[in-house]
C-alpha cells in the first residue's frame, strides 16, 4: 500500500514541476507627452486594431476588432495588458493604431505588438 501512495505522489510531483512554462505578460505602454515634451496627464489613450480583410490574420491574432481607452497617469504613461488576446505558443506581431487626446490636442500613431513582452511607443499630442 505504501508503494501505491509513494508511486502516486512521485507521478504527481512529476506533473507538477514538468508542466508547461508560464505564460507572460503582453503588455503595451503608451507615454503621451505635449508639444514641449512634458508628460500629459489624463489624456484619453485609445488603442485599437485595424481589420485588413486577410482572412488568416488580419492586424495579427485576435487584433482585428480589439478596441481598448485608458486615460494616462499623471506620468503620461497608459498601460494596456494584452495577454488575453494571444494564446500560448502562438507566433505573430499586431501593429496596432493609436489616437491619443485631450481638449484640443490630438496625437495619433501606431504601435508594434510582440507576444510576452512589455512593448512601449511614446506619442506627442499638440492642437
């Protein structure tokens, strides 16, 4: 009976430190700075995919109808995570538009997503 309950515990370790790696973070940090380069706070941050009307892929895995706002820290940075829209093992970069604002000033540019990473791009909004 030991031997059972030992041979149980060993396949049961074995499952534990064996199994698939963890997944990282996808995430995507935008710094929204003004005409004079100073950091904007609460600006709108609108992050957002583009369909291409490729039916394998469109704008990358999972990206053709993403849409997401976040309003920026007082540092100017918004912070996006990504990581429910890519599946582990799954190759591919998104190139994602953005379109930063606040009052009059507008900026807008795009950003290059890579899986499992902390992707950054700085926009400058101005009137």
């Amino acid at each position: 009976m030991k031997k059972i309950y030992f041979f149980f515990f060993l396949i049961l370790f074995a499952q534990i430190f064996t199994s698939c790696r963890k997944k990282k973070e996808t995430i995507a940090h935008i710094y929204v700075r003004d005409e004079t380069d100073n950091p904007v706070n609460e600006a709108s941050v609108i992050l957002y995919g583009t369909s291409t009307g490729n039916p394998i892929g469109g704008n990358g895995p999972g990206f053709g109808n993403f849409r997401d706002t976040v309003i920026s820290s007082s540092s100017g940075l918004a912070v996006f995570n990504l990581s429910e829209l890519y599946q582990s093992g799954q190759a591919g970069v998104a190139i994602l538009d953005i379109k930063a604002f606040k009052f009059n000033k507008l900026g807008i540019g795009i950003i290059k997503i890579e899986p499992e990473k902390i992707n950054e791009q700085t926009i400058t909004i101005q009137p």
